[in-house]
C-alpha cells in the first residue's frame, strides 16, 4: 500500500474515547473472577477501540492523530493528558459543549473466558463530533484515515466520519476501516449495513470479525464467505481484507490474490477482550513498515495475545522489542510453527 512519507502523521484515528474500569488486579489488591455486582475495587483506564489503538501504534513509534469529542470536564482533561503524555497529537480533539459525557465501561469478569460490560452510554461525548470539526488540511497531513464503525452509529460523528473519509479519498490518504461493532450502539441491522458498507466501498484496509462482515454485507450481498467477502471488497478498490475467527486465528485476503493465516499464541488469559485493538496496532505497525504479510499477522497475533492477559486495553500495551521477546519465548516452548496455520 503506497503512501505519502513526506506527511507528518502516519494515522488520524476518528471514533470512540472512553473510559474503562476494570475490575483491579495489582500487587496489593486483587479481585479474582466474580459477579460485577461482587467487585468493591476498580481500576481506571482509558479505552474505546480507535483510543487503544492510537496508544498501540505509537508504542511501536508511528505518529498519531485523532479527531474526537470528549467531555468537558475531569475525564475529558485525563484523556487530553492521557494522549499527549503518549505523543498522540490531541490539537483535534474537542470539547463537548452540551454537558455530553465520556462513555463509562465497567468490566465484568466472570472467568477468562467469560467476560461482558455494564456500558453508561446515554449522552456519548464520542458521538458528538461534527462535521465542522473535520480539518481537510490536518488530512493532508496523515498518510492514512482510520474510521471505527461505532463513529457511524448517530448523528453527528457519522456524517462527521463520512466527510473525514470522503476528504481523505480527495487527497490520496488512505483509508483503513475498523467495523468495531457494538451493538449496544445502534438500532437496527440495516442501519449497520448501510453506513458499514457506505465506508467499506471507499476503503484501502478493512479489518473485522466474521460476525461484523456479515453486518456490513446485509444489505449489499448477504451469506458471503471469507473468501467471497475479500474479493467482493476488492473490487471496490480495497488492498486488505482481515478476517478474524476468535481463537479460531484470522487471516489476511490481499488484492493480488494471496492469503495468509495465524492462530493465537497460547497463553493465560486474564479476560476475553482488548486482543483486537493489540491486534489492529501491530498489524498496521507491520503494514506501515512494509513487512511480508505473514509477519505483520504474526505480530498482530502475538500482541493480540499479550493483551487478553493484560488487565487491562491501553496502559500495558506493548512496544516493538516486547512483542518481538514474546515471540521467541512462545516459540522457545511451544516450538517454532506454534501459530502458524
């Protein structure tokens, strides 16, 4: 995938902040697997896909931007902090100016495999980014535009997403489409398939479950396998098509007719989510730095795995020498094609 190098910027995130708290698990206070309703000690986090994913691609040393909506208050200031203390560049990142606040995410982990989320989200300051917000001269400066789907999800983040992406089209910024469903944020399934499919059609890398696929295809071609869906996506111009299957491991479609596979690294997991967003930065690390597909899966794979057994979605996001440690210490034991397919 070609790109500009002479931009500044190698992604501009536009999507979800929010806040996660995470059942804690530290030296001194530990809530072992229980009912939400059980849990007296939480941790803080920042989270929201795009957010965890901004942290993760900088860790590897990519530039970040980001266009957003946080609250106008104590979160929306640690989210701020968060981010540049990270060296994301916050300069489009606003203020909500209606009260909006800041999803709260509470964690529920039942076992570690059995985990969901009490989600406080009426009034999202993320949804409430506008189209005025949208800088067609800060896109010129990013060589790629990643768009979460839950962007899409309400008026006015999704015409906000649609203008960024149309703007991105118009200057030759790629764009890198992350369907993040949610289902907690939408009303129904046609809604999905028509704004997922409406950013799909214009974009270079799209990245999704089997489940949000056959969300996005709903309308336009139903009941599509994987390799059907890549070549579907292809003839609209895209480069990329990753599949995941869960435990099940993903694979990446290329326009050139290629396919490549892996499976997670074993480890002990802590909690069931947070492996995707790993997953997206050092896949889209690997991409940017022009590695052989079946490397920047296997990063992707490796930190995907490191995440799950993290407590949490952003803090203990790994940088590049940890990720590469990791690999040899799995392969040390499990052997060399530990994940390959």
């Amino acid at each position: 995938m070609e790109v500009d190098e002479n931009r500044k910027l190698d992604i501009i995130f536009l999507g979800r902040i929010a806040i996660d708290f995470n059942p804690a698990y530290t030296e001194l206070v530990k809530e072992e697997f229980k009912p939400l309703k059980k849990v007296h000690y939480f941790e803080k986090f920042v989270g929201g896909s795009p957010a965890n994913t901004a942290c993760g691609v900088t860790k590897h040393g990519m530039k970040a931007g980001f266009f957003a909506t946080v609250s106008d208050d104590q979160f929306g200031d640690y989210v701020i902090d968060y981010f540049n203390e990270r060296g994301i560049d916050t300069s489009h990142i606003t203020r909500a100016k209606h009260g909006e606040k800041l999803g709260l995410t509470f964690t529920e982990l039942l076992s570690s495999s059995k985990s969901q989320i009490l989600m406080y989200r009426n009034m999202a300051a993320d949804l409430q980014l506008s189209v005025e917000d949208i800088d067609e001269e800060y896109i010129k400066q990013s060589k790629a535009l990643l768009i979460s789907g839950t962007a899409l999800c309400e008026s006015p983040s999704r015409e906000a997403a649609l203008k960024a992406m149309m703007l991105a089209k118009r200057n030759n910024t790629r764009v890198i489409f992350d369907i993040d469903y949610r289902a907690y944020n939408w009303k129904n399934d046609d809604e999905i398939s028509i704004y997922y499919s409406t950013v799909a059609r214009e974009a270079d890398i799209i990245l999704g479950s089997r489940e949000e696929f056959d969300l996005t295809e709903k309308l336009v071609k139903p009941g599509m396998n994987d390799i059907e869906s890549s070549e579907y996506w292809f003839a609209y111009g895209a480069k990329v098509v990753v599949i995941k299957h869960g435990m099940e491991g993903s694979t990446a479609y290329t326009s050139d007719g290629q396919k490549f596979s892996i499976k997670p690294f074993p480890v002990k997991a802590r909690k069931g989510f947070g492996g995707g967003d790993g997953y997206s930065s050092a896949f889209l690390f690997g991409i940017f730095s022009d590695w052989e597909m079946s490397e920047c899966l296997e990063f992707g794979s490796a930190e995907a795995s490191m995440m799950v057994r993290s407590n949490n979605c952003s803090d203990d996001l790994p940088n590049t020498q940890q990720v590469r440690d990791f690999i040899k210490q799995e392969k040390e034991e499990y052997g060399e094609m530990v994940a390959k397919v």
